[in-house]
C-alpha cells in the first residue's frame, strides 16, 4: 500500500521528535554513593520512572505494589541484573491533580528531622508509608512527588548538602543523602521531584505524550 504524502511526513516528524528528545534527555552527572546506582529517570508508558539500584541487598523474588491514593502509580522490587536489589517507582502526574493533592498538611521527614532542601524543613505534601517496599514513606502533592529510603550508609560517608537532578541542564528535582540522628539511626536516601519543572521540561513533555502510543507500550525513554 502506497502511503500519502501527508502521513509519510507526519510518521516520519514523529520520529525525528522521538529521536531528537530521547537524544536529549540527559541527566546531569550525580556523585556516587557506596552500595547505591542511581538515581535515574526515564519515561515510560505516559509515567515518569525513578530507578535507584541496591548493590548490596539481594531479593529472593519481585513484587509490585501501589502507592496509597495514587491511582496509577507503583513501586517495583526486583532483582538487579548486576546483582542486588533495584527498587522502580512508576509516577503518574495525573494522579495529584485531584483536588486532594491541592492542600495538604506540612511534613517532615519520618523520624522528624527537617528535609534537608527545604526552607523550613517542612514539606507540604501528602505522606503514605509502605513498609513490605524496605518501609519506605512516598511524598505527594501538586507541586512535588519524591520519596525517603531508608539505608544504612557507611558512618564515615559525606556528601556534600544537596544535589540537583538535570534533564538537559535543566533542574527536575534533589535529591540528598541523610545521616543517622542522636540516636544512631535515620539514615537514607531522599529524592523529591519539582513537577512544574517536570512539566515545563519541552524534552520530558514530548517524551510523556508519544510513550502512550500503543506501538511505544513497555519502551523506555
């Protein structure tokens, strides 16, 4: 079958968008952390998708599980190909844009400590623990989505305040590493999306519209 001319250059514009944003998404470099890969984002399906491996942490099989109020989206433990544990956090915008997410509550971090990134240390967002995915605690709200993982990091590790996430050179997101409190426990790993910077990314915006093609369904950008 002959195809028109019109179609020919819509199919191939599609493409040359395809190719052109998923050339670019590039994420800016981050500073190793001991035992950790990552944090990474990638598009897929219509969702943004957060990946952080655990190198030293073995799971004995794979689970999914949703995130309270969040109505498609998900957290996938599974098993890393280079060994370990690699924990997926699938992430639909349109799931805060009810008028749940609109108002909320103040947060702190689990134990109670201020949020290292935030003036004041407080974080408005809604807050859902699940502890069957390694007791983690999801923030969500109409301005930011992110998450706390708890970890234990090496007494003598130091990072250096807070690293910004970059798609492009452009700022999606922090993320920080958090020491044990008094008490000798508390330390993990925080990493908090800023949404209108992910829905002002031209790259990202492209990306979450064509990944919900059927002929794009399970590829990741």
């Amino acid at each position: 079958m002959k195809l028109k001319m019109p179609y020919v250059l819509s199919y191939t514009l599609m493409f040359m968008m395809l190719f052109v944003s998923t050339s670019c998404l590039n994420q800016g470099e981050t500073p190793k952390i001991p035992g950790i890969d990552g944090p990474n984002l990638n598009i897929v399906d219509g969702k943004i998708l957060l990946s952080v491996g655990l190198e030293n942490i073995d799971l004995p099989g794979a689970l999914t599980l949703p995130i309270p109020k969040l109505k498609n989206s998900t957290v996938t433990l599974g098993t890393r190909f280079q060994g370990g544990t690699m924990i997926q956090i699938a992430f639909d915008l349109n799931d805060v844009e009810s008028d749940r997410f609109r108002v909320v509550p103040s947060q702190t971090m689990p134990d109670g400590r201020a949020f290292p990134f935030i003036m004041g240390g407080e974080l408005p967002a809604l807050a859902f623990n699940i502890p069957k995915a390694f007791d983690m605690t999801f923030y969500a709200s109409k301005r930011a989505f992110g998450f706390f993982l708890p970890l234990k990091l090496p007494s003598d590790f130091q990072i250096g305040g807070t690293i910004a996430l970059k798609i492009n050179g452009k700022q999606f997101g922090v993320f920080s590493v958090v020491g044990n409190n008094g008490e000798g426990e508390g330390s993990g790993l925080v990493l908090m999306l800023t949404l209108e910077q992910i829905r002002s990314n031209p790259d990202v915006k492209t990306l979450l519209k064509f990944s919900k093609k059927r002929r794009f369904k399970n590829k990741v950008f």
